[in-house]
C-alpha cells in the first residue's frame, strides 16, 4: 500500500496522468463525432500522415519544442486530409483506396526522413530529439509545456463544440436537413476536421502515430454497446477515456519498461470488448433478444 501510495502521489504520475487524462476526454469526445461521421479510418490515415511533419519541424529548426514539432504534424495533417479530398474529387479511386494511399506514402516519407537524419552529420542532434517516441508514444517524457498545449487545445474544443454542437450533431445524422435548414456543410467539416487533427497531433508524443486513432474510436464503439442517446454516449466515452488513461498510466508507472501508451490502449481494448459482450446493447443482450422473439413467435 505505501508502494501504492508513493506512485498515486508522486510527481513524475502525477504529470503523465494529468496529460493523459487531459487528452483521453476531449479526445474522445471528438472521436464520437468523427465515427458517426464514418471517418474513424481518416483519423488513422491523418495520425501516421502526421509523423512527417515532425521530423521536417526538427529538419528547419533543430530543437525539441513539443510546440514547434506539434505544429508540423498539424500542418502535414491537414495536408493529408486535403490530398485524399483531393484524389475522391478528381480520380475514380474509392475512399478506402485513398485513405490506404495517403497513410502508406506520408508515413513512408516520415521513416525516410527520420532514416536520412540519423545517418546525416549535420542532424547528429537527431537521436536526442526523441523523434521515434512520436511513432510509438511515450507519455513518460510528457513535460509542462505539453499539459499546457493540451489544455489549450481542450478549452478550444469545448468552445467549438458548444458553438457548433447543434450543426454538427444536424449535418452528422441528416446532411439533408442541415443543408435545407441553412447549415454550411463546409464550416461543419472544416470544425469537425480542425478537432480531429488537433488532437490526434497533441497526443502524437504520449500515444504515438500508429495507436493514436484507436484513441479517438475505441471510446465511441464502448460507449455504443451502452447507449444510443448521442449525450449518454459523449458522457460515456469520456468517462470511459479518462479512467482508461489514469489506469494505463499508473500500471505502466508500477510496471516499469511498460509504455504509457500502448497500455492505455490495451485498458480501452479490454473495457471496449467486455462491453461488446456484456454491454446493454452487446452480443449478450443481442441473444437473449433474439431467444425473447423467437419465443415470442411460438407462442403467437
């Protein structure tokens, strides 16, 4: 219990919790957006997409900001999402085919890059950037400076969430009805977008490029075995987030060699499958529904 104790309160813990937990809520609050909009493989293809944009951000500056390197990923983010817009609008490729594209090339670029640097004298700093912790995560190294981005990125979520709740909630489930009603789909998407890369580039560093997507859609996919009201499910996926994070961190802090991030990961996986099962609206109750008609039939 004293090992408990000095963990749960220890500074080092107590840092990385703050910054996960920060990061799992509005994370996958934006997530629940982002699946009932059908781009849960866009946040994917986005997350390794980034990855580049943080070895060019260290190639023309040569320093460590979290600030700086997170502004790269944003930038290539958005770049990617606007090349697989791109090749729907003017090719014959299909969705799926663009996304597979885009994640393969961006990432590909990303390793290359960060291949040339560590073999280049003039990046001899490369290896001490810490660049390979945003492929995998590495909430451990989470510092100051990244809480304070996250917060911010938080505050700024919830600000376009309330402002834009209603249109996003209208174009998400009935893009007809929103577009007759006046909504700019545009402005919708551009929001929508705009959360999803903000987040997906701030959580590049403690959950990594090839796990961040599961961040913002494991929530959402649990939360939907509970409920189908769309306010329960932002409750429950946040809930679900945040208690994940704050486990993942602390067994990860008591188990040491055990990443940050992917044990998160592996607590939503198992919370997300046990609610699949066992859920309100899992294989379980699905079963005992279908036995319940069936028996239903006899008896008519």
């Amino acid at each position: 219990m004293a090992n408990l104790t000095q963990i749960l309160f220890s500074y080092d813990f107590l840092v990385v919790a703050i910054g996960t937990v920060l990061l799992a809520i509005p994370s996958a609050i934006v997530g629940c957006f982002s699946v009932y909009k059908g781009q849960s493989l866009m946040a994917d293809a986005v997350g390794h997409a980034s990855y580049p944009g943080v070895v060019v951000a260290f190639m023309l500056f040569s320093i460590r900001s979290s600030v700086i390197l997170t502004l790269g990923a944003a930038v290539f983010g958005i770049l990617a999402y606007l090349t697989i817009q791109l090749i729907r609008k003017h090719s014959v490729i299909d969705f799926d085919a663009a996304l597979a594209i885009v994640l393969t090339g961006f990432f590909g670029l990303g390793m290359v890059l960060k291949s040339y640097l560590q073999g280049n004298p003039l990046y001899m700093r490369a290896s001490q950037a810490g660049l390979k912790n945003y492929i995998f995560g590495s909430a451990a190294f989470i510092v100051k400076e990244d809480i304070i981005m996250i917060v911010i990125c938080a505050i700024i979520a919830i600000i376009l969430l309330v402002l834009f709740y209603k249109e996003l909630v209208a174009s998400i489930f009935d893009p007809q009805f929103a577009s007759a009603i006046g909504i700019s789909m545009p402005i919708v998407n551009t929001v929508l977008l705009l959360l999803m890369v903000m987040f997906i580039v701030v959580g590049l560093k403690s959950i990594g490029a090839v796990l961040i997507s599961s961040f913002l859609t494991m929530p959402c996919i649990c939360a939907n075995q509970h409920s189908r009201n769309l306010k329960q499910v932002l409750f429950i996926a946040g809930s679900m987030a945040g208690v994940s994070a704050f486990i993942g961190t602390f067994l990860s802090t008591a188990y040491s060699g055990i990443a940050t991030g992917p044990m998160v990961i592996i607590c939503m996986g198992i919370v997300t499958v046990l609610s699949m099962v066992f859920g309100k609206y899992g294989l379980v109750a699905q079963k005992r529904l279908g036995k319940d008609a069936k028996s239903c039939q006899k008896c008519c």
